[in-house]
C-alpha cells in the first residue's frame, strides 16, 4: 500500500513526535523516495532557521500552575 505524506506528517516526524509505527513508515518512505527526501531536507533547514526562543516565567506564575496541576484547588493571587 503507498502511503500519501502531508507537511504535517513530515512535521511531526522532524520534531520526533510521530509514533514509532509512524517513525518507521516514514523512514521507509523516505528510503524508498527522493522527492520525500529533498522536502524534508526543505522542512529541516527551515526548522534551522527558526530563532530559538527562550521562555523565562516568573517562578510565582510556575508555582502556581504547577499547584493547579496538583490539586483541584485552584490559589490564583500572583
């Protein structure tokens, strides 16, 4: 059976966020196709382009979510 690759699948697989059987689809795939290959060659060097963000939470907002995910009590006074 041939297996249709959308940007979503290349996408999750480039981020390693396929599941394993689709990990393996997709390596075969991408063995067995040079089309697929050169997109996600595409795919990977924009993904290198992309600026790399770092996210800094004030440690009260964080303790707070982190409580929240804890217990049902919900404390929000930040």
């Amino acid at each position: 059976m041939h297996k249709t690759f959308t940007q979503n699948d290349m996408i999750a697989y480039l981020y390693g966020e396929s599941t394993p059987d689709q990990t393996k689809t997709t390596e075969a795939a991408l063995a067995a196709d040079p089309v697929l290959r050169s997109e996600l060659a595409e795919l990977t060097q924009a993904q290198a382009s992309l600026p790399r963000v770092r996210f800094n939470a004030r440690r009260r907002l964080m303790d707070v979510i982190r409580n929240y995910a804890m217990g049902p009590d919900l404390q929000l006074s930040v």
